[in-house]
C-alpha cells in the first residue's frame, strides 16, 4: 500500500516551456539530498579518531549519515557516491585486513566508495555496486516512489602526500563498468537515462531545453543517474557517445555543448542568477545550502536562502531533517517544499 502523500519530497511546479497535457516534467521537481551520502555517522570514538588522523582537515568533514535506506526513509530523494576506479580489484582493501568478508569484497574488480583512501575511508557501501544496490532494494520496496537523483562523483585527483597513493585514472572500461552495474542493479526500465531525454530531437540540449524531460508521474519508481566528474572524465564518457547515446548516466557539460541538460553549482550564494538563468533554460541544477560544517557552525541559512530563491531543483545538505549532529549543533535544513514522513 501506498504510504501517506506527506511522504512526497517532491513539489510539483509547472517547468518553462512544456504543454499543459505533458505537466509537471522532471524539471519542475525540487528534491532535497544529502552530501556524500555513503559517510556513516561519526560516533564518539570515530570522531576522536578521525581528528587524530586528519588534524585541522576533520573540521570540514565533521558530519555523517544514517544508512542509504534510512536516508531515503527520511524522505530524501538525491543520493551521492564517490567511487574511485578499482579495475583488477584490492587498491583499497589494507583496512579491511581484519574482516574476512569485507577483504573478499574489497578484493574483486569495480569501483569502491570512499572519500579518500588511508585518512577518511569510512563509508556504508564498499563497491559502488553495492551502494547502486541498496538504493535499488529500497526502490523495489517502495514501487511507487518519487524520482531519486544519483550523483556519482569520480575521483582521480592526485592527493600528492607520502601518506595517501594516488588513485588510477578512470579508463572507458571503468565507466562502462558502472553503466552497466546501474543497469544489474536497477534494471534499464527504471533507469531515466540520457536516451529517455533526447528521444527524437539532435541533442540533449535541444530536448532539455524545449521542455522535452520525462513527466514526473511516468518517472516514479525510477533512477536519474549524474555523473559528477573532472573535464577529462566527462570528454572519456561522451566520446563515441554523442549527445550521450547509450549511456546510463547524465554528464556536467557547458551549457552550450550538446551533452548538456544537467548542472552541479556549489555556491548559490555566488552563482545564483546563473543558476536562476540556467533553471529558467530548462535545465536540472543541483546545489549545496551548506559546505564543510562552516553554515552548521554558525546557524547561518543564508546560502539555503540563496539555492531557494535561484530555483536550483536539487538541494544537497549534511543537515537535513533527522540527520546525525554528532558536534550537537541542532542545525536543521528544512526547505519549505520538504515534507518529513511521518
């Protein structure tokens, strides 16, 4: 049975440019997410431990989450994971030598969740299979709920320190690696992939801006896929692949570049007409109402204000209604349109 509409984390608003019979599209939800989702919460000992390892850096990273399935419980719709490229499997394994099974599991090829290996590797799920996995249970769990938003930030970047190894480059093999554990993990039916946009017209852009998205009735029960990457990541998946043909996930492009129909802003602070500009062209944007605990820290909801007046469709936070406050701040992100389950 279908769980009370206050569960809906979703507000339907009418998107520029779509005809009346077509309303609401997926431009039109606004979706509240969390930040690195996969962090587990940072108890007593794991934040002790942490700023013993990490220094003056744990202060940007003193937040955590409940499990995936509690966070969507929770009513959030957007998730995130930050896989690094793990082609013939163990380059994350060391911390992992005590526990038999998960050193099985870190030991085969795929992708592994963490956000950096050695200092802060602490993460729900250990295979991005994995964490695809258990938002893909909850979703068979729940058939008709609303759209959620994955964003997959690749990481590479070299950390440059004696104390971290620099992770491998992603290779066109690592990213169809992941298009393809999305597709055993969801299914391709309940996946809203790039395809789905486009459909008839030349260029995800074309179709994004013509008011072409998928309506939000038909995308219930599904997936949207980003994938979050540096310039070089982002040129390897288009490659062969115009306008994002055949893929499962949606890309960060120029909005100018055919492959554009999803955008990533940090700071709506900074950048809110650009994102007011971009919202208003039909496109998705995502944004951040708080960055490295300073918001928390302080009680300041001036940049949630800002990502609300520019119209961002996706907010992320580390606070968010029922979220782990390990420093006892009691800092709350509630948007207006946020409906906490009951």
């Amino acid at each position: 049975m279908r769980l009370p509409a206050l569960l809906s984390s979703i507000v339907l608003l009418a998107p520029l440019g779509a005809h009346a019979a077509d309303m609401p599209r997926l431009n039109a939800m606004h979706v509240l997410g969390s930040h690195n989702s996969y962090r587990p919460d940072l108890d007593p000992a794991a934040l002790a431990h942490q700023r013993q390892v990490m220094g003056e850096r744990s202060t940007g990273v003193e937040y955590g989450h409940p499990p995936i399935t509690a966070q969507l419980n929770l009513g959030l719709r957007q998730v995130e994971f930050d896989p690094y490229a793990d082609s013939a499997g163990g380059l994350y394994a060391a911390p992992y030598l005590n526990d038999p099974a998960k050193l099985e599991t870190m030991k085969r090829p795929g992708a592994k969740v963490l956000h950096a290996p050695v200092v802060d590797a602490r993460t729900h799920c250990l295979p991005l299979a994995d964490c695809f996995g258990e938002v893909a249970a909850w979703s068979r769990a729940h058939p008709d709920h609303e759209l959620i938003v994955i964003f997959v930030n690749t990481k590479e970047e070299p950390f440059n320190s004696p104390a971290i190894p620099n992770p491998p480059l992603y290779t066109e093999a690592d990213l169809a690696g992941i298009d393809a554990d999305a597709v055993q993990a969801f299914g391709r039916a309940h996946i809203v992939a790039p395809d789905d946009l486009r459909g008839d017209t030349s260029t995800l852009r074309v179709a994004a801006t013509s008011g072409r998205w998928p309506g939000l009735t038909a995308s219930r029960g599904k997936v949207l896929l980003v994938l979050d990457s540096n310039p070089r990541i982002a040129e390897l998946y288009r490659r062969n692949h115009p306008s994002l043909k055949g893929r499962m996930m949606f890309g960060l492009y120029d909005a100018a570049e055919p492959e554009a129909a999803v955008f990533n802003i940090q700071d709506p602070k900074a950048e809110e007409a650009r994102i007011k500009d971009l919202v208003a062209q039909g496109f998705l944007v995502r944004t951040r109402s708080d960055a490295d605990t300073r918001e928390a820290r302080q009680h300041d909801l001036s940049r949630l204000q800002a990502a609300l007046r520019s119209g961002a469709q996706i907010i992320s936070t580390d606070y968010y209604p029922g979220a782990p406050d390990p420093l006892g701040l009691k800092f709350v992100v509630t948007p207006p349109w946020f409906k906490t389950p009951r």
